[in-house]
C-alpha cells in the first residue's frame, strides 16, 4: 500500500470525481483509475462504489477512509515539524465555520495566524453548526468553528471567544427606546420574528433560552427564516421584522444608526464560540497548530 494510492483514494472520495482527483494530484484519469484498481487488488476487496457514476464507500471503503486519513494526517505532521525545525511553516488549512464566526471572528484569527505563518493558505468552508458537526462524524473535515455544542462522543470542543445574541430591530418610531434597554418577554408577542434557519447555533440558543423561562418558539409569529446574517440585517434594517443575531454581527449598524439592539428581562442569550475537533483522529499539522493558537488566545482573554 503506497502514499499515492492512499491520496488518490481520499481524493476521489472528498471530490466525489476520479478526473477531479487526477487534476489535484495532477496525474492523468488513467492513472487514478490505475492507483484504485492496484490498491483494491492488493486489499482483495471492493472500496468505492462507482454505479451510476455516483461515487460513494463501501463497507470496507469505510473502513480504510478513516485510517487513510490519519496516514496523510501524520505524514503531514512530521513534514511540518521537519519544516518547522528548518524554519518553513507552510501548507493549507481547510476549516468548516459557521456563519457568525466565519463572517466577524475567523477574518481576524487568520489575519494574526498568517502574520505568524505567511506559508499558510486558508479554505473556508460555510457551514452551519450542526452541519459542522455532522461532516466531522463522517470524517469529511478534520476541524470546524462552531457557535453552539451539539454533545456527539468522540467531539472535543475549546472554547475560545464570548457573544451574546440581541434583539435587533428597525431604527424607527415604533422602538423608541435608547440602545441596550430591558424589554419584556411579552413584548416578542406582538412582533414579526426573522429568525435562523435550523441547525444554526443561533437558533439553538435561542431556541434553549426561550424554553428556560417556558416559551415554545412556535408560539412567536415567525414572517421568514433566513440562513445569511447580512440578509437578515437588511430585512431588520427595512422594517420587515426583528431578529435574535449575534452582537458582534450588528455593531457597525448600530453606530450608523440603521439598527437599534435590545435585551430581553430573564432570557439569557450569552454564548461561546468553540474550536471543535474529532479527539479520535489526527489533526493535520496546521490544525494542530491553529488549536495551540486559539487555546493562547482563550487564555489571554480569561
């Protein structure tokens, strides 16, 4: 079993494609092809389902998908610490974010992380928090920032920023009120609610909260659910309802008085943000690393 056998099978898997797979290790179809058919030979068994060109594992593709991983994981690891020990740190780093901390938090944790690493290059990957999640259980992704725990055995989880979720709404008459004032809970009853979509750590959250002081969020009026925070903003903005986000997502709005942000007496809507890892498996080397950095940066802040 060889290094390059391993990559094109993860290859094909990730990309769901054998010619995708040949352009990334840039080799020819033929020779993934070739790679497969001399790793499966060599296994005696069948590891990639191929009917209807639709790619997926077999049982034993399971199997081996998951230690293939953690192989190029570890090679990865000792070419980065050689690396490190020359003085070269560089490679991608793949991370799986949701919204709020992919759109307001991750910009300046990969700004800092690359002034101390210019090697490194970032592919963000959009995902909610429970999607996030899910992709690590399958072994899809090797590390995510997420907004909200989802207590899945194997998932570690590190805390390393704090937000609160506000009630953002329109800056007009009908909310009179100075910024930060304590509304009260029956005041939600009378509005137009635009709320996240499922899955989203905001919405679990909220929904947590709501169902600690005996609110059901199928009792609120809910006019639209919305996966984009900026699209949600606008809305709020245009008078079309209020909305539950995040109060780092809204500070820019507030300051040019487009949006007015309140809090809601007996909810409690504070929130962490979470670097989240199977414990199980290899992190790649820069996942290691952008762990060691997020971990120094939660205990600056405490």
């Amino acid at each position: 079993m060889e290094m390059y056998q391993l990559e094109s099978f993860v290859y094909i898997i990730e990309l769901k494609s054998f010619s995708k797979a040949a352009k990334k290790m840039f080799v020819t179809q033929p020779t993934i092809s070739n790679n497969m058919m001399n790793l499966e030979k060599e296994l005696g068994t069948i590891l990639i389902n191929r009917k209807n060109r639709h790619i997926s594992l077999t049982e034993s593709g399971e199997i081996l998908y998951t230690y293939a991983k953690d192989i190029l994981n570890t090679r990865d690891q000792a070419v980065y610490e050689i690396g490190q020990y020359e003085g070269k740190v560089e490679g991608v780093l793949t991370i799986a974010a949701s919204s709020i901390p992919e759109q307001y938090i991750l910009p300046n944790i990969m700004k800092d992380f690359q002034s101390l690493y210019p090697g490194i290059i970032f592919s963000v990957k959009h995902r909610d928090s429970k999607q996030v999640v899910r992709e690590l259980l399958n072994n899809e992704i090797g590390c995510g920032i997420v907004g909200a725990k989802y207590e899945e055995e194997g998932l570690e989880y590190i805390e390393f920023c704090q937000d609160r979720l506000v009630l953002a709404t329109p800056n007009n008459n009908a909310f009179p009120w100075p910024n930060e004032e304590d509304l009260e809970l029956n005041f939600l009853r009378q509005q137009a609610i635009i709320m996240r979509e499922e899955g989203s750590g905001t919405r679990r959250i909220l929904e947590s909260a709501l169902k600690d002081v005996g609110v059901l969020a199928k009792e609120l009026r809910v006019v639209s659910t919305i996966e984009s925070n900026e699209t949600i903003k606008q809305m709020v903005a245009l008078g079309m309802g209020v909305s539950f986000i995040s109060e780092i997502a809204i500070q820019n709005e507030v300051q040019l008085k487009k949006i007015k942000s309140y809090n809601i007496k007996n909810l409690h809507l504070n929130r962490e943000f979470f670097f989240v890892y199977h414990k199980n498996r290899t992190l790649s080397p820069m996942a290691k690393e952008l762990k060691r950095h997020l971990q120094a940066l939660c205990c600056s802040v405490n």
